[in-house]
C-alpha cells in the first residue's frame, strides 16, 4: 500500500457513474473500523466521470497505523442503507524520525 505522513495531505480519487452534490469522507482505522475523519465534500459531480482530491493535513494527524477511506452517498439508499465505497486496500501513516 501506499504510505503518508502523518499531518500531511492524502490525495484520493474515485469514478461515479451518476449525478451527486453531496458526499461524505470517512478515514477509518483498518484493523478496527473505528473513524478518525469525516467531511461532507460539497459541490455538484456529473457522471461517468473521475474525480481526485484530497483530504487536509488535519485528516491525517492520527495515530501511526493502517487506514482505508470511505465514500457515502447518504440521498443514495440501496436498501435503506446510503450507497457507499471503500477504498481497495488499505495506506498507512506514519512519523517520520
């Protein structure tokens, strides 16, 4: 996987294939689920496009380890549930010496 410093910006990426204005970022431990960062990414995104940007330095001033990023469409519901996407595989951050 990739590696980050912590404090540093992570730059992520992502194709959809239909029409939004909000979304929500989630960067969750790896091993343990448990949620770091969340923000709603505002903005109107057409479709059959891709898209990258990237998180804050703040996103990533957590704990050295293993994380994956999470996109939800919460106007989006498959089964009552919002439509989401988890990054791959996981990147890790850490501190440099």
């Amino acid at each position: 996987g990739e590696h980050f410093t912590a404090g540093g910006i992570i730059p992520y990426t992502w194709y959809q294939n239909y029409t939004n204005d909000i979304l929500e970022l989630y960067l969750n431990d790896y091993t343990t689920g448990k949620e770091y960062y969340h923000a709603s990414l505002n903005g109107w995104r057409g479709p059959s496009s891709t898209y990258t940007e990237q998180m804050p330095g703040e996103a990533s001033n957590v704990p050295v380890g293993r994380y994956r990023i999470t996109l939800c469409d919460k106007n989006k519901n498959t089964t009552f549930t919002p439509l989401c996407d988890t990054s791959d595989s996981y990147f890790s951050i850490y501190r440099p010496n």
